[in-house]
C-alpha cells in the first residue's frame, strides 16, 4: 500500500529546510551540555570464517576441536545427540567453553553410555560469538 502526502505549500520548503538547520545547530549545541553515550548497535559477523573446525574419531568418542583465529575472544556453545546402535537411545549434550583469541578447544562426545553397543553422533551444531 502507498501512502501519499498532500503537498505542501510552496513557502513551506524554505521554513522547513531553516528549522532543520537550526534543530541541528540546536542539538549540537546542546549535546555538549548533556552529553548522551552513543548506542552501539551489535555487529553480527559470520565467525565460521574465523573458527577453524576439525574432528577426529575413535572407538569410544569423537572429538571436536574449534581454533579461534578471529582476533578476540569468543564464548561457545557446541550441541550434540549420541546414538547407541543396540538400544536406539539418544541422549541430548552441550558443553558451553570460553575461546581464546588464538586458542584451540577440544570437545570430546564420548560413547561410554553405549557401552559395546555401536554408536553415532548426530545433529552437531555449535554457536559462537564474542565474549
């Protein structure tokens, strides 16, 4: 839906355009009497860039190492579910670590709960963002 304005009058763009000037003047001049911190709007980066994942498997565990090379420290959070093959079980996890700026962090998703049963991980996901 569009929304039209009515016009306005001719005079009207000269008044308008002096009070903006003058309002601007106004608020900078009275910034300096009260002066207000400036809102920071968070900055949403795509840290996959800077986040070097890699894992390795064994028997009994799989383990995730995350390298931050973002240049400032970071605060994650990594999800997983463990599978036991036998008894079909699946048990939620999450570990929540603090990551260095160059710094490396291993997560370890281990099958003990599986006993000899085989095993799988399923619905790794993790999150970081600055700390």
């Amino acid at each position: 839906m569009v929304r039209l304005r009515p016009r306005a009058p001719k005079g009207a763009w000269t008044i308008l355009v002096c009070a903006a000037f003058a309002g601007i003047n106004l608020a900078t001049i009275g910034s300096a009497a009260v002066a207000k911190p400036a809102r920071r709007r968070p900055v949403h980066r795509n840290l996959n860039k800077c986040i070097d994942f890699s894992h390795r498997t064994d028997d009994h565990a799989m383990v995730m190492r995350f390298d931050n090379g973002c240049g400032h420290d970071l605060h994650c959070t990594v999800r997983w579910s463990l599978i036991c093959q036998e008894s079909g079980k699946r048990t939620e996890h999450a570990e929540t670590f603090d990551l260095a700026d160059g710094d490396s962090h291993e997560v370890e998703a281990s099958a003990a709960a599986c006993g000899d049963s085989g095993w799988g991980v399923d619905g790794g996901r993790w999150d970081c963002h600055d700390s």
